[in-house]
C-alpha cells in the first residue's frame, strides 16, 4: 500500500504473523531516473523477509531497466544489520491501482485495457531477473475481464496472482467476485492465486479462503491500527477462536511503531505517524476527544503523552 507499507509497518507486521511482505508501489520510470531517491522508498533490512518490491509504470523498457537495478542489489545476507535497498524476494507487477493520477498515465489498471502492453511489461520483468513474478490485478476493467486479460499474459511465466475481486468501476467497496475469482484457480491451477479485498476479520478471511479456493490471502486495509489481524486469522484457522489484543498492547505496538519510524526514516518522519495513530486508536474510549491531538503530533514525546490519557 502507497503510503502505508514502508519498512517499520512492515517491520511490525511481520512481528505480528504476515508470511509475505510487499513493498510500496514503486515506479519503474523514477528509478530509471532518480534512482537513490527512488531507492530509498524500498529500504529493508534482514526483518523484513520475505519481501516483494512491486513496481508500476507503462512502459516496458523502464521496466526492464528497473528489474536489472532490482536484480542486482545486493543480498540481505551482505545487507547484515545495516538498512538499505536489497535483492527482494519477488517483484510484483501494478495492474490494479485505479487512482486518477496512474491511470492517467495510462498505468496501474488502465494497463488491464491494454493487455499487450501489459504482455510487453510482464515479458520485460521476466527477463531480466530470475526472482519470482507475481502480477496484481482487478477483477476486470470496462469490458475487459480478469479471464481476458489473463489470457493474454498467460504464455509468460509469472508465478502468482493477486487479485483484488473487484472491478475498477467498484472501487474499493462492496463484495469481492469469490467466483470469478475460484474460476481463475481452476483455470491457472499451476499458478499460486491470492484472493484480495474486503478482509477485516478472521471470520471473512475464513470465509473467502473457503468461497475462492484461493492459495492466500491479501490484506490491504484491514491491517491499518490492526496489524494482529495476520496472526489473528491464523489462530482462527487454527483454533476456531482468536485473542484480540489488549489496550496495553496497542499502546505498545503503536510506540513500537513511532520508535521504528524515528530510527528508519528520521526524527521529523514521526509526523507520519499521525494516520496510524488514528487506526490505532479508533474506537477507544476517549479516541474522538484526543483524535485532534494525536493528528497533531511532532514527537514520540507527544505520543507517549496523548496515549497515558487513554
Ligand atoms: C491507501 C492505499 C494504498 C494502496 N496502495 C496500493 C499499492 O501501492 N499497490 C497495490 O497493488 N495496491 C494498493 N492498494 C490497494 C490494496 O492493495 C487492495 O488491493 C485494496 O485496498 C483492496 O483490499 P482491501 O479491501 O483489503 O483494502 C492500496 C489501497 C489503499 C487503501
């Protein structure tokens, strides 16, 4: 998730149970041209595993580029203690990202209206390194269905799937297609499929596991103020029940999280912090009254602050 997803959640969530970590959508045309800055954005360390960069963009030559850079980064073994960009486990490929400013230029999910393009890009990614693919899609795009577009990319050897079950036109509400996407299953029964959309709950993830067939599960939103949601869904299917955690808990995690950002990102990042805290805290008690204050915050001291309060 852009603006989400950047090493100290990551961090976090993978203390709190996920088995696959994606980076923040990363643009192959930028890291053609800025490349450090750019870099910068998918910084890891040897917590963050296993890890797959995902990039978008149109066009193919940027994305063979990118690859290359990708591919040749160094490894997490070399990484050792230090942070900085490293060779991810996978590359991931933005087909389905439907916000204005990416499609415009024609990327993301206006690329599932131009399925040989998409092909070129695929074929681009492929080439160039020998880390698994896996492509993100929606369930379809104007008249352009999921099992269109698959059919165009299918000869090239991508490995996973993601599908979001909803169409661009659905945005990001409402039921995801559970059929189509066990339909794809069936179809592509070599490649491994992750079904995506609308997991808040275990009980849901149980649910669309069990409705698509799928071989995992993607969480987005369900995971912001909630990274406990990953291990939650695995005591579930474990057990039937599952623990939610305690307000000490969230505080500590939520600070956990603040400590992760100073130290990765720098002091003045803590900012970034404000959103968080906002899901962090939601439903709390007393969250609408200091809600202002924790959108206002400028540093862990202010965090420690609000939070003894609530
Ligand atoms: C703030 C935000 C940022 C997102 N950024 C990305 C992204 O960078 N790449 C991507 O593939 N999907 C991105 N998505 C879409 C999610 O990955 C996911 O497909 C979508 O939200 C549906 O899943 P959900 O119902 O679990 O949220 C983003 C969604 C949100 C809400």
């Amino acid at each position: 998730m852009a603006g989400i997803t950047d090493l100290p959640f990551r961090i976090i969530c993978k203390e709190l149970g996920v088995d696959i970590l994606y980076s923040e959508m990363l643009s192959s045309t930028g890291l053609n041209f800025t490349l450090q800055k750019n870099l910068e954005f998918v910084n890891s360390n040897k917590h963050d595993f296993p890890l797959f960069i995902q990039l978008f963009g149109n066009n193919p030559e940027h994305f063979a580029l990118a690859t290359n850079i990708i591919d040749k980064l160094p490894s997490i073994e070399k990484l050792g203690t230090k942070i900085g960009p490293r060779r991810p486990e996978g590359i991931d490929i933005n087909f389905g990202c439907p916000v204005k400013k990416v499609m415009k230029q024609e990327s993301g999910c206006a690329l599932m209206r131009n399925p040989e393009n998409a092909y070129e890009i695929i074929k681009a990614v492929v080439d160039n390194t020998t880390l698994p693919v896996s492509i993100k899609i929606r369930a379809g795009i104007d008249n352009v269905s999921a099992f269109d577009f698959l059919g165009k990319v299918a000869p090239l050897d991508w490995k996973t799937l993601m599908i979001h079950g909803r169409t661009f036109k659905k945005g990001f509400s409402g039921e995801i297609d559970c059929n189509l996407i066990k339909e794809i299953k069936e179809k592509y029964p070599e490649r491994k499929i992750i079904a995506n959309g609308g997991i808040f709950t275990p009980e849901k993830a149980k649910e669309i596991l069990e409705k698509t067939n799928a071989d995992g599960l993607g969480i987005a939103r369900g995971c912001l103020g909630n990274p406990w949601l990953f291990s939650q869904i695995k005591e579930y299917f474990e057990t039937g029940n599952y623990s939610t955690p305690t307000i000490s808990e969230i505080k500590k995690v939520a600070l956990k999280h603040c400590e992760l950002i100073q130290k990765y990102k720098g002091k003045n990042q803590i900012v970034e912090m404000r959103k968080h805290l906002g899901w962090y805290f939601k439903g709390f008690p007393d969250a609408k009254k200091y809600r202002q204050e924790l959108y206002t915050i400028e540093s862990i001291e202010d965090v420690r602050n609000i939070i003894s309060k609530l």
